[in-house]
C-alpha cells in the first residue's frame, strides 16, 4: 500500500527522484551540497525584506516572533530550522514522506520547533504570515496550479518567496551541463530545463494567484571564494519577493 500524499500539485517523479536521497539532506558535501551553500543569501535576502514588510529589526535575536511561516516542499529543513530560529513558527511541509522523516529526526536532534507535515499546500487549512517555495517551482507539473494553492494558504497582505531557475542559454549551460555533467554538483537528471521559470512568467503567474510581485533578486557562484552570494542579473538563479492583494 502506497505511503505517498495524493498530491494534485506535485509530481510523482519528482518527489519519488528527492525521496531517493533523502537521508543526504544535512551532509553539507553530499547531493544537497548546493542548496547548503544557496542557503546564505537566500536567508539574507528573506531575512531584510520581512523585517521591511512586517516592521521589524533584521539585527534582533528572534525578530520574527509571534509571525507564522509555511515552507512548500521544505525537504530536509535546510530552510526550515534557521527561520524557526528567527522566531518564526514554522510548518514545513513536502511531498515526500522520507524527506519529512528525515526532517522531524533533524529538528528533534536540534531542539529545534518546526511542525512537519508530509502534505501538499492545497491539503492543507488555515493561513500564513508568510509561505515560501523555494527551489520547488520547476519541479511542479503545474506552475499556475501550484501557485493558486500555495496562494490559498497565504493571509490577505502577507508575504510570499520563491526561487528558481531562468530559462536562458546560460542556465541550460551552467545549472545542467556544468552543475550535472562536469561538475557533479547535483546528481544527473534532477533539472530539467524545459521546466525552468523566466521571471516574467513567475510574475505572471503570481499575478494570476493574487499576489503582487514586489521584486526579483538574482544569485551568482563565486569561484573565487566557493560561495554563492546575491547580485549578478537574472539570467540564472533567482529569487522573487510578493504581497498578496
């Protein structure tokens, strides 16, 4: 008998291509090396533009306390835990029912409070402050549905964040070829590029879901320090900011 969520919004073999590895997900020089290293300026980035939408000082100890988070296909926690330790109470929930085991064994292991849930955004009740969906969106079989859920578990005036892939030349050459091939960064086959969002389309689909796109930040590898860090364009990686109206 199957375990796995009936999940209109996630893809079967995607979740089941993650679930693989799961038990890799807190090896910091394992498969999910490149989100450890991602994990930086995604949290900068995040971290400065709540504590600008909700008034709050990005220098305080826990400067989201007392705000809710949900974080879409959280994995392992890698995001998960660091913004529980901001003060935000955080649910992470993913389609993969191994990779929340492996996250529920981390967050106890480090005493840290963050529920998981092994579900999709439409399975579940009630709203959130905040929801992210970070590395999730080319990975869904449909963009415009995945959004409309996760927009449903978003509160009137509250904050979304995303981040993906652009569709361009250079990503199909650097995420795939270099990452995947020559590199070996990411095992082979866990991108596709046909399914990578240009920022225009992210927008609109957002636009669609009834969130405001608020901006766009892109993110560049620094070879030179072996760091990714924010800046660069978007012709890459990028990150995305929104409101719902």
């Amino acid at each position: 008998m199957s375990t796995a969520a009936p999940a209109t919004t996630a893809s079967a073999e995607e979740v089941a291509r993650f679930t693989a590895i799961a038990e890799a997900w807190w090896d910091a020089e394992g498969d999910f090396r490149p989100l450890h290293q991602l994990n930086p300026p995604r949290l900068e980035f995040i971290r400065d533009r709540l504590a600008a939408h909700f008034g709050r000082d990005a220098k305080a100890e826990r400067p989201f306390e007392g705000l809710s988070l949900l974080d879409v296909g959280c994995g392992g926690g890698l995001l998960s835990e660091p913004l529980a330790r901001l003060g935000f109470t955080v649910t992470g929930i993913d389609a993969g029912e191994r990779n929340v085991a492996v996250a529920k064994l981390h967050a106890d292991k480090s005493g840290v409070p963050v529920t998981y849930r092994h579900a999709t955004p439409e399975q579940l009740d009630g709203q959130f402050d905040v929801v992210m969906a970070m590395e999730v969106i080319e990975h869904v079989p449909d963009v415009g549905e995945f959004l409309a859920a996760v927009a449903g578990r978003l509160k009137p005036g509250g904050a979304f964040f995303g981040a993906t892939l652009n569709r361009t030349a250079k990503s199909y050459a650097l995420a795939i070829i270099g990452a995947e091939y020559v590199l070996r960064w990411l095992p082979r086959g866990t991108h596709n590029w046909k399914k990578f969002v240009k920022p225009a389309e992210f927008a609109a689909a957002l636009r669609q879901a009834g969130i405001a796109t608020e901006g766009f930040e892109g993110m560049h590898f620094d070879l030179l320090h072996d760091r990714w860090i924010l800046g660069g364009g978007l012709d890459v990686n990028y990150l995305v900011y929104g409101k719902k109206v």
